[in-house]
C-alpha cells in the first residue's frame, strides 16, 4: 500500500504521470454496458482517489463480523477459516489461488495454450490502470450482475411476505443483496455461507456464479489488450474466488482479492521497472513469499482433504 505512493509523488516518472490529465472515467455495469463519464481531473489525484477507496475497504474488512481482533483471538482456540474475519481469510485464499493459477497457466502452455499478457507504454499509467481495474470489474461482474442476479432470486422467494412486496421492500432487499449478499439472507431464514460453508450457496446461487464467472474470463481474451485463448480458463478460477469472497462477504471483499493480483504485484513489478534502490530484492521477495505460503497452505489442504476421505473410506469399511 505504501509503495504505490511513494512511486507516484516521489519519483521522477511518477511525477511526470500524475501531472496528465484524465478526461473520462470508464465504468461498466451488468457485463456489457460499457461507458464513460466525462471527468477532468490529474492522474496524481485520481491515483490518490483509487488508493483511499482501497484503504477504505481494509477498514471495512476490519470491522466486520468478526471484528479482525476477535477473530484473530479466536483463531488461536479453534480454527474456523468460514467464520473467520476476512482479513484471516484473504491472504490464505488469495496464496492458493495464485498456486492454483500457476500450476494451470503451467500445464496450459506446456499443452501449447498460451495465457498471453498485457503491456503497457507508459509503465506508471499502466499501474494505473491496473489498480483502477478491480473496481470497475468488480462493480460490472459481481455487484451488478452476481449481486443482482442473486438479489431477484432472493426476491422471487419472498415475494409471498408482506414486508417484502412493493418496490420500498424489492428495492431495499435488492441493495441489500448487492452490498453483502449473505445478510439478507440471514435475516430471510435462508442458508447462508457463514453458517453452512458451500452448503449454503444454493443451486441457483451457484449457476449464476458459474455463468459469471465464465463470462468474466471469456472477456479477457474477447477485448484482446494482449491476452490469449489460456487466459480464459485462469480468469474464470478467479472470478469464481472473487464471486464466493463476495457472496459470503460482501462487495469490498472481491475488490481486496483482486487488489492482491493486481495492485499488489504490480507495485512491486513497477518499482522493478523504474530501478528504485531494492526495488529487485523486495520484487523477488513478495514472489517468492507468496509462492512459498500458497504451497505450503495448498499442500495442508491436500494433506487434510485426503486424510478426511481415508478416515470416512475407514469408517465405512
């Protein structure tokens, strides 16, 4: 989080890119309507915006139930990773996925399916762009669409309960989903992922996920920018991560996930290009961190997963 900044406002290239001006903001709803809002404002600022609205979402995933604290204390008596402050939780999922990515993207190319990737002129507006992508995405794929989508269906199943009926109550219920989708359903007497894991995703829930997710890695390689066919299978592991975080956690969950790919890495990777003092050092660093904790994290769960199916195979035998 800090070295973004300190790229932007201290260095020579940094500077440079946050005296441009930005004309139009680009956003995106409901996956296909792409537009553009007429803004002036520089790059400086903008970036400025961009990091503040990251800061406040590590303050919402903070405060949530489980405030981080507690949870943390109570991960010291008894693990429980679903009912965990998500906080706990993102940077163990975000290490798996990024296992799970590598060893597919691997295998892909090794079959000759190439994942491709994306490059920039201008390496500090590239940042940029990066860092600004989750929210767009997000917003477009799981808030409007995931959350949505999933906010109809939940207004299908009251439509027989009086507080519920009118457009006051569809209105209020359907924000409601799109902000923390596991809320209203709470409040419904449905399963909700907090209480029941994957169990309470229901088969609905999961389709809609499933569709989502598939749309969101087909645009990868559909608006071209670089990547190729074997980006789509990768995107789509991603989008269903970033759609369950959101479906158990709410909308700033799957910005925090997709700011560990791309902001995250990305700081590092430009202060690598720039040459900044150490800036190689901490770039090998945080990879070889990350790739370290996802195996070890990802073996656990191997290890774990096969020594359940042993002990139930026992059990029945």
């Amino acid at each position: 989080m800090i070295l973004g900044p300190l790229i932007f406002y201290t260095s020579r290239e940094g500077l440079d890119a946050a005296s441009n001006l930005i004309t139009k903001l680009p956003l995106s709803l409901l996956m296909i309507a792409n537009f553009s809002i007429p803004m002036e404002t520089y790059v400086g600022i903008f970036f400025l915006a961009i990091w503040l609205l990251y800061a406040a979402a590590f303050v919402l995933a903070w405060i949530d139930a489980p405030i981080f604290l507690i949870s943390i204390k109570k991960a010291t008596q008894r693990a429980n990773v679903i009912g965990s402050n998500y906080l706990i939780v993102l940077p163990q999922l975000s290490t798996i996925m990024l296992i799970a990515i590598v060893v597919l993207q691997t295998f892909q190319e090794s079959a000759g399916v190439q994942t491709g990737s994306i490059s920039f002129e201008n390496p500090v507006l590239g940042f940029l762009a990066i860092s600004y992508a989750p929210f767009v995405e997000e917003l477009s794929y799981r808030i409007t669409t995931l959350g949505l989508l999933v906010g109809l269906y939940l207004v299908w199943r009251t439509r027989h309960q009086e507080q519920y009926q009118g457009i006051k109550g569809t209105v209020h219920l359907l924000v409601g989903t799109m902000w923390k989708p596991d809320r209203p359903k709470k409040l419904l007497g449905l399963k909700t992922i907090q209480d029941n894991g994957l169990k309470g995703i229901s088969w609905i829930e999961w389709l809609i996920l499933i569709a989502t997710s598939g749309a969101f890695g087909a645009a990868h390689y559909l608006y071209g920018g670089g990547w190729e066919i074997g980006k789509v299978s990768t995107a789509m592991i991603s989008g269903l991560a970033l759609g369950y975080v959101y479906l158990r956690y709410g909308a700033y969950a799957p910005i925090l996930l997709h700011w560990y790919f791309n902001y995250y890495f990305g700081a590092f990777d430009l202060a690598s290009q720039l040459n900044m003092p150490s800036a190689d050092l901490l770039a090998v660093g945080a990879e070889f961190l990350n790739l370290g904790s996802g195996i070890i994290l990802t073996s656990g769960l191997i290890v774990a997963s096969v020594a359940r199916l042993w002990s139930a195979t026992w059990r029945r035998a």
